[in-house]
C-alpha cells in the first residue's frame, strides 16, 4: 500500500478506536481516479456486517450543497435570483416584515434570523427526546413558528452568520412551489440521476428498499468512558429535513458528485450545471465559525478557506446523531475527500482533513492540531493524587477539548485546559478572572517517557 495511505489506515483505526466508533467510510479522488476507498468496521454492529464504501449513510448538512445547486439551477431557467426578497416566493413572516432578506441571505445563513429549530422536533422525537414539544405536525404549524422570529431579528441581513437549517427547509418549500414537484423528484431529476447517484434518496421506503440493503443502523453514544452504552434509534427522515440535511447517499456514490463540481459542472460530458453557477455557489457571503483555519468564510452551501495549506478549500460537514460526515474538495489539485461514520462522535471532519493533508504531501501527525492534543492527551489521561494522598486531580477529555478536575484546600473545580506548550506539556487554566495560579504543568521520566507527576499552584499530584 501506498505510504501515506499505509499511515491513513492507521490514523482511521486509531481514531475509531479511541471514540468506539462502530463503522466508518471514505473515498479519495485525484485527477479522476479513484486513489483511495475503504470500509472500516460495522454499519450494524449486532449483525456484524462491514461498512463499505456503498454503504448508504445519511450525510446531514453536506445535503444544503445540493439544495444551493438547486436553487442556482433554478436561477439559471430564469425562475429567480439570488437578489429576490424571500417575501417575493414566500408570503409569510418575517419575510414580509423584512423584506430586505434575500435567496442568498438565506443560503449563507446570513438572514439574521436566529435558530428555532423548527425542523428538528420530528427528528428529537425519533431518538425519544420529548423534552421540547411544540405544534410541528403540520405545513401550517411549521411555518407558523418560523413566523413568530418576527420579533427575534436584531441584525440587519448580512450582518450576523446564524447557522439556521429552517432556512434551507424554506429553500427547499421554494424548490417545490416554483417546479411544482416535490423536493425529492426535484432533486433526482436534476442531480442524483444525471450523476449516476441511483441509491441516494430523502425517503425512508427507498433507503430500506435499496436492492444491497446496504445502509447503516446509527449509533449514538451513551453511559460513561468505563461503562459504554449506545442507543440505536430509528434513522431520522422528515420532510423539513430533507433539504437541509436529509440526503442518504455512499461515500462511492459522492465521488459522483465530487467530478461534477471539479469539472466546473460537466460529467461526463453533460453539464450539470453552469460553470458561472459554480462560481457563485463558492462565492464567500459571510465569515462562518465552522472552519480548520484561522478565516472561514461560508458561500451559499458550503464553506471556503483559502489558507489550507497554501491552498484553498471547499467543504462542509454534517451530523444527524446517528451519523456525521465530511466532504471537501482542493479544486486547483483535483482533490475531493468524502468520509462518513455511522454514530455522534464527529471524527469524520478530523478524518477527512487529515486525508487531505497527505494528499498535499503533508505530514497530519506533525501538523493536526487535533490530532497533537489527542497523542498529548494520551499521554496525561487518568488520576493523581496529591502529596500524601490528601487531594485529588483527573484529566480527562470531551470535544476534542482537554479537562481537569482538581481538589486543593480552596475545594472542588473543573477547567478546560489550553495548550501554552505542546513539547514541555505546559498548559494554562480557562477561567473568566484572570489568575497567576493558572499553570499546569506535567512532568515525563526522563527515560521511559511516562508522565509521573503534575503541579498546579502549592500542589504536586503523582500520577495514580
């Protein structure tokens, strides 16, 4: 096997391993060709049956992408434009209160609408969370909700990146009322059958009657580190979901859509959409939170940054709980990455870049930062106790974020901890008042390696 790919197995083993991650997926393409695709572990774990790279998995946000490319193909039959008032296609609040919000404002999560999360609740039911319960049954409830945001607009359209699926599902009602066909025979008349994609779908009946029967069964992650449960819900599908994050499709089926997208919108040989289109779909509206760099920036359905690397990328994630998912693309090398997990622990992102990395012919292990605070944490993970035993202290690790609890005569407290010095295992406490008792520092045997001990403020604490 090719190095790189030798030390990207590796990687993936690894990672599922420290998160218990049941099944995941990826392909890699380069200049056409398919260079790398590969199943890892169980898309159903109780039956043992291996993910593959046609397993059909459900790729959540990645799905706005198709429905921008929806959108812009409508704008290219003439039946809007990105500049249109929202109230011009929707009649309903707060659109007609501000009709200053556009198509695009509602593409790039720039409407300055808030989140209420209207699409959500059917999905919070499927995975038996009733802790919310609001009207949602109806057309008419939906939109009623996302009404009554009316009165929670405090930015002016452009001004302020609310990430907001509601929006997309809206996109998605628009799909339908200007080609008078559902959101799904919308979708597979104009992309997922030109491109070959013939067992993505939105719907429940087509994903359990795919001819494989090959799809996943979701895991989410409950009970303790020392006592791990999962739950297996049914798979979410919604109607409000579909556009935003409903698309079900594998990882092989994605390479499809990736040639699309670097051929400036031909494959093979037919245009899909115009390469113009492209070029606004990937036109930055709005600078965005969710990114790998330091200036993310979110276009219509998808996020760029140009300082991957010295190159830049397109990409966008996706997670419904039961599955999260990653796809990019470096158009100027012909690179497009597409990975997917069958559970919440979120690595595919981390997976996927770390893919893209050895592709640019770098090194991820000496560069991911995420991955350095994994191999730090490995290195500092576990319980301490303190000079004679008096006091306790535990490091431990959620969200890619590093944690200590520690006891000293001023009682019981929890902290994140931020790296000061990756080499020297130096870190300073996160707390809101700045204090000068905020180092942590942990100490290695000069031989073996091993951290033995760790002090913080009068304190030493010996590794347990």
């Amino acid at each position: 096997m090719n190095d790189k790919f030798d030390q990207l197995h590796k990687i993936i083993v690894k990672l599922m391993r420290k998160f218990k991650v049941p099944g995941l997926a990826i392909d890699i393409l380069h200049n056409d060709e398919i260079v790398y695709e590969k199943g890892f572990g169980a898309r159903n774990l109780e039956e043992n049956k291996p993910m593959t790279s046609d397993t059909l998995i459900g790729i959540g946000s990645i799905s706005k992408s198709f429905t921008a490319l929806l959108i812009l193909k409508l704008r290219e039959k003439g039946l809007l434009e990105l500049e249109d008032s929202v109230s011009k296609h929707l009649e309903i609040e707060p659109f007609l209160s501000n009709p200053d919000i556009t198509l695009a404002h509602l593409l790039s999560h720039s409407s300055g609408i808030p989140s209420v999360d209207a699409q959500w609740l059917p999905i919070a039911i499927t995975y038996g969370d009733y802790q919310r319960i609001y009207p949602m049954s109806s057309e008419d409830d939906y939109l009623y909700h996302i009404s009554e945001t009316k009165n929670e607009i405090f930015f002016k359209p452009g001004e302020k990146f609310f990430y907001n699926n509601d929006m997309f599902s809206l996109l998605g009602m628009i799909v339908e009322k200007l080609t008078r066909k559902s959101f799904s025979e919308v979708l597979s008349e104009d992309i997922l059958t030109p491109l070959e994609m013939s067992r993505a779908t939105v719907k429940r009946e087509d994903l359990e009657k795919d001819p494989e029967k090959n799809y996943i069964t979701g895991y989410i992650h409950k009970g303790t580190e020392e006592k791990l449960q999962f739950e297996k819900p049914k798979l979410p599908f919604s109607k409000y979901l579909q556009a935003p994050g409903g698309i079900y499709t594998s990882m092989h089926e994605m390479l499809n859509y990736a040639r699309c997208l670097l051929h400036k919108g031909v494959f093979k040989d037919k245009q899909i959409i115009k390469s113009e289109s492209l070029d606004l779909l990937w036109t930055p509206q709005i600078k965005s939170p969710y990114g790998y760099g330091k200036d993310p920036k979110y276009c219509l359905g998808w996020v760029q940054e140009k300082d991957f690397l010295g190159h830049t990328i397109y990409h966008h994630g996706g997670g419904l709980g039961v599955s999260t998912s990653f796809f990019g693309l470096i158009p100027e090398k012909n690179i497009a990455v597409s990975v997917a997990e069958n559970d919440d622990s979120g690595i595919s992102g981390l997976i996927g870049t770390c893919a893209l990395m050895l592709m640019l012919g770098e090194d991820p292990e000496k560069i991911s930062e995420r991955l350095k605070i994994l191999d730090i944490y490995e290195k500092i993970a576990g319980k301490y106790k303190s000079s004679l035993g008096l006091y306790n202290l535990e490091v431990t690790f959620k969200a890619f974020s590093i944690h200590i609890k520690v006891e000293s005569d001023d009682g019981v407290f929890n902290f994140p901890l931020i790296i000061k010095d990756f080499d020297n295992l130096t870190f300073s406490l996160f707390s809101t008042v700045p204090s000068s008792l905020q180092e942590v520092k942990f100490y290695q045997n000069s031989t073996t390696g091993k951290v033995e001990y760790v002090t913080y403020d009068r304190y030493l604490y010996h590794k347990s």
